[in-house]
C-alpha cells in the first residue's frame, strides 16, 4: 500500500504534545517547504511537524504482520 497523498499535520514546538486538531493538509512525499507539498513553511531548530492519516487495512491483511517503513 502506497500511502502518499494528502496527509493532516500541524506544527508546534518541540516541547508540546500532539495538537488536539491538526492545522492543515500536506501532499507527501514532498518537503514542507515545498511549492509542491502545498505548505510551502519552514521549520525553526526548536519546532516539529506532526502527520497523521488514516488508513484502511484490507480485509485480506487480517492475521497478518504490517510493517510501516517511512522513508526520509
């Protein structure tokens, strides 16, 4: 299962929890900071990017191993 597309992500600070609701959409696999991605926003040394997507599992996965591999 590919699972690029439009994801929901927020930016906080390094030190805060998870956001309760995410600020925006993000096309991945492409860099916040691209024109391509949609955000076109940059990072501080002291801030964090949060994803989140929901997947569907298959119903032909059930009582199978699932291994996600995020490549960066």
């Amino acid at each position: 299962m590919n699972l690029n597309g439009v994801w929901s992500y927020s930016i906080t600070g390094k030190e805060d929890l998870k956001p309760e609701k995410l600020e925006g959409k993000i096309l991945v696999p492409f860099p916040l900071e691209s024109s391509l991605s949609g955000v076109m926003k940059y990072l501080t040394q002291d801030q964090v990017i949060w994803y989140e997507k929901e997947i569907t599992i298959p119903k032909d996965w059930n009582d199978k191993k699932i291994l996600l591999h995020f490549g960066g």
